[in-house]
C-alpha cells in the first residue's frame, strides 16, 4: 500500500484544498485542535470533482466541546486524478489546529 499523508496546521480559520495527482482512495482525515470550541463550529470536508455541481459534502460534524476528529469510513472514498479536498474550519477560538489526511493507491 502506497500511503500520502498530507499534513495541515495553523491558528486561525483553515479553508485548504488538497489536490490529488493520481487516482486514489480517502482512507482518513484526523484532526487535532488545542483548545476545545465551546460554540459550535462545524468542520467540513468536501470532495471537489471539476464544476461545482460535482462538489459531494463527505463529512460535516460539530465539534463543540471537542478536542478530536478522526473521520474514516468502513470503505474508502474514490477521487480521480485532478480531485480536490477541501477542508474548511472556522477556528474561532484561534486554537492551534494540526490535520492529517490519508490517501492511498489501494483500497
């Protein structure tokens, strides 16, 4: 298994796409946040396939009093060569944030 794991981090709001190069699966998005929000803030990752009407909401959750995320599905999900993740956090707390994201060749 060919693993890429990307890494992303900051203080303040975080609005990142990751493109892929090659045809690959998502396999895990891990999230690490300093300070637990006390509002809601909703974490979003979103699958970008060329035009907008292609974009797919894969993930959106709360994390109101939470200090971790780890988003993993029981099957991976495709992206052709070219497709983009995007994740956006608004961060309002400025906490210090540190993301990982796990794609790989293989299922």
């Amino acid at each position: 298994m060919n693993l890429q794991i990307t890494p992303i981090q900051g203080t303040g709001a975080i609005d990142s796409d990751i493109t892929v190069s090659r045809d690959c699966y998502l396999v895990q998005v891990e999230m690490h946040l300093s300070v637990a929000p006390s509002a809601t803030q909703a974490l979003l990752l979103t699958k970008k396939s060329g035009a907008a009407i292609f974009d797919t909401v894969i993930s959106s959750d709360d994390m109101n009093g939470e200090t971790d995320f780890l988003w993993k599905l029981p099957e991976p999900v495709i992206f052709a060569n070219g497709d983009q993740l995007n994740i956006v956090y608004p961060n309002a707390a400025s906490a210090t944030v540190g993301i990982k994201v796990y794609f790989s060749d293989t299922k």
